[in-house]
C-alpha cells in the first residue's frame, strides 16, 4: 500500500529539512554548486534594472533578446531578456489576457519548436517500467479540459521593496505587471503519470524544459527544472497545449507547458521535454538558492521552498497618470491571491487615510483574479495617492509592509500608485 502524499503544507518544511540534511537528491547539478548558489542567496544583490530601460522606436525588431513576439511600448517594458505588461494596456481587456499582452518570463530565450518531431518522456525509478514517450498528437488524443488560471512570476512587485521600502533585493525589477490570466487547455498530469506507470513510491516530479541551459554566475545550472511535489502533481496540474483557444505561442511554451494553478510562475515549465518521477526527493537550483526566502526574519538557511502565489492589487493605470479635477473618473484595477479567492477590495484616494469598497466585476475564483472598479470625484489639484487593497477568503489582508528578502519574492504590501490631479 502507497502512503499518502505530504499535503501542500507538510511539504514545504519536510523538503526544506531533507535538503538541509543533504537527504534530497541533486538532479542534475552538483551539491557543492548548489551550496554556493544558497550562499550567495543570502546577500542581496542589485536589482537589474531598476531604471526602465530606453524603448526601442516603433517599428523596430523586438528589443529583449529571445523573445519572438513583438513588444509595443504602450504594451510592454523590456526587462532584460523579460517583458513586463504595463497594466494600464489591461484595462481595455476582459478577465482573460490576450497572449499578445501576456508578459514573458526568460531564463535564456524563447526556442522554435516543431510539434511534429517533439516527444515527451517520462522516466524515472518511481515508474513501474521504462521511460515512456509520448507525441504531441499522442497528447492531444487524450481526454483533455479547460481551466483559467494566472501565471504570475514570483518576483512580482519585487522593485516595491527598493521604491517603497528602501530594502536592497536582486533580480529583475518588476513592477506589477510579471503576471497574466488565461484560459488553458491541456491533459492532467495525472492522467499522463499514470499513464506512463507512476508508482506509489514516487515523491517528486521533476519536468524540464527544452531552452537553453543557464548560466549564472559562472554555475551552469542546467536547463530550467523545479521539482514538484507528487501530491500537487496528481491534484490540479495541466500539461497544456493551447492558450485562450489557440495552439501555445512560442513564447509562452510551444508546444506543451506545465500549468501548476495559484503555484509561483517558476513552477509553469514552458516547452517541456521531459519529466522524472523520482523515488527520492529531489533539489535543484530553483527549490534551493531560488525561490526560497533568505535574510533576516527568515531562518538562516533559508525558508521552505516557495509554493503559492501571494496577494496583491494593481490599477490599470499608468505611473503618474493625471486626472481632471472636478470630474467624475472610474478607477478599475485587479486582484488576485494564489491562497484563495478574492474575497474584498477597499481603494482609498488619500493615501491611506480613508478607504471604501470597490465593485468587484467578475465572480471571484480560485486561481484567478477579479476585476474591479471604483469611482472617483477629485477635489484638490497637485499630487495624490491611489491604494488598493485585497482581503482573500482566508482573511488575509495586504499588509502596509511586506516582509522583506533578498530576493525580493511574494511582495504582497500595498502598492502606493501616485497620480497629478490636474
Ligand atoms: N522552460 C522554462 N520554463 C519557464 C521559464 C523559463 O525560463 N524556461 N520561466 C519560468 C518563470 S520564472 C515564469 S514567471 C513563467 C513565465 O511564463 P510566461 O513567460 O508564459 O509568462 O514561466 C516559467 N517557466
Ligand atoms: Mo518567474
């Protein structure tokens, strides 16, 4: 007889405490790399790109390296080899994000992948037999749903730690926008396991992508890999092959990608290639040195392996954006929480002294976000601040403060959005 799997909660602190003890098996990188790669977790290091890097003219190839979709300005800010979506170029959207406004998240660059010669395989000593491979059409053959679901890198709001909080924190300065809503369309992951014979020992599932390998720091960290818990595995995860509809655009994981629903964005591996299914747990560079919380107010060797989404709110509307005074105005934004539906959003047009309900627009789900709007009358010309602020259905509340890290992870604090009324 199997023994249940850890549930989500026991997960964490059991695989923290096996890495810790060297328990868990590195796959596919050495275990001295990955001590370097935690200690240098452990300091902050510069934002990447704090400042928004100078937009290419109009009509010019697109300027992040690796990314095939074209980035209008009024859409996207390049951050490197990423493209944030501006949230004031969501308003005029539904719940949904069109894929041409979805952001992308890069370790390296987008690959062109050709369905027809791709396989899947499955392996690992958690199988009942040899590796398993299945093709696209194989996949798409089976039974398949549709689930909406947001993908949201964990580093969103990061720059909010250094602007708003005055904390030193490294990687990509993202403001709100490192997150999109979509409709999937795949095969469980369960369904797939099974198939391909999972065992009742396994623990962990381990799915790779198909991109470059990378390199930081002078560490190859191989190609970019998370393990998953097998109870999260056999629970809600898609293997999905369409995006609002349409076959999966380039960028965003042609021609399969994993959908791990409210999970931080590392764990949605885009083009994947293969997944192990391991008797042992297992580590690597996005489970142990990344995506980990790190600094003071966490232990010293680091939290438990990042799992859900945090909460957060953001306007649609551009920094600094200015209002007539005297007028009626309609404020809309959105929120969103990967522990549990949206249950409240409170704006305030003060600074934060006064806050009062906003109408929420969509039937809040798990997983999603919900749209909402307020409106607003302008009395006094000058500067003013917009806060919005979230209350999910575990009744969590978007702090003042988020808890800082030296990766700047989950920020979840209230976002001061300053506008001129005019
Ligand atoms: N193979 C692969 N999968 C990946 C990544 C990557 O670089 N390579 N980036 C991850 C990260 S950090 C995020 S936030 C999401 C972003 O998904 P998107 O680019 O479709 O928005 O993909 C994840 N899956
Ligand atoms: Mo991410």
């Amino acid at each position: 007889m199997r023994s249940d799997p850890p549930s989500e909660a026991t997960y964490d602190g059991m695989r923290l405490r096996q890495w810790a003890r060297g328990a868990a098996r590195s796959a596919g990188i050495e275990r001295r790399d990955l001590l370097r790669l935690v200690a240098a977790a452990s300091v902050a290091g510069p934002l990447a790109d704090l400042a928004a890097p100078a937009h290419a003219a109009p009509g010019a190839p697109s300027p992040a390296p690796g990314i095939v979709k074209p980035l209008p300005p009024e859409v996207f800010t390049v951050r490197g080899t990423n493209a944030e979506t501006n949230f004031a170029a969501l308003r005029s959207t539904g719940l949904l994000t069109p894929a041409d406004r979805f952001f992308v998240r890069n370790h390296t660059s987008t690959p062109r992948i050709d369905s027809a010669a791709w396989k899947l395989r499955v392996w690992g000593d958690a199988l009942s037999g040899p590796a398993v491979e299945f093709t696209y059409d194989e996949l798409r053959a089976l039974p398949s749903l549709t689930r909406t679901s947001f993908v949201e890198c964990a580093g969103n709001a990061r720059s909010y730690y250094t602007t708003q909080q005055s904390q030193q924190v490294s990687g990509t300065a993202w403001t709100l926008g490192a997150i999109g809503t979509a409709r999937w369309r795949g095969v469980r992951l369960a369904d797939v396991l099974r198939r391909a014979g999972i065992t009742g020992d396994a623990v962990d599932v381990l799915p790779r992508g198909l991109d470059d390998e990378v390199i930081s720091d002078g560490i190859n960290l191989g190609r970019v890999r998370r393990p998953l818990p097998v109870s999260k595995a056999l629970d809600d995860v898609l293997l999905a092959f369409e995006m609002n509809g349409e076959p999966l655009p380039p960028d965003h994981g042609h021609p399969v990608r994993l959908i791990v629903p409210s999970w931080i964005g590392v764990a949605n591996i885009k083009w994947v290639g293969d997944i192990e299914v391991s008797a042992a747990p297992l580590v690597s560079p996005w489970n142990t040195g990344l995506y980990r919380l790190f600094g003071p107010g966490h232990p010293p060797e680091g939290s438990a392996p990042l799992t859900r989404q945090t909460l957060k709110s953001a306007f649609e509307l551009t920094p600094g954006a200015s209002f007539a005074a005297r007028r009626r105005h309609v404020l809309t934004g959105r929120s969103w929480s990967g522990g549990a539906p949206v249950r409240t959003v409170e704006v305030s047009t003060d600074g934060g002294a006064r806050w009062r309900h906003a109408r929420l627009r969509d039937e809040p789900r798990s997983s999603s976000w919900v749209r909402w709007s307020a409106d607003w009358l302008p009395k006094d010309r000058g500067p003013a601040v917009l806060l919005a602020r979230a209350t999910d259905r575990t009744g969590r509340t978007q702090p003042e403060v988020a808890v800082h890290n030296t990766q700047g992870y989950l920020f979840d604090a209230v976002v001061r959005h300053e506008v001129r009324v005019v």
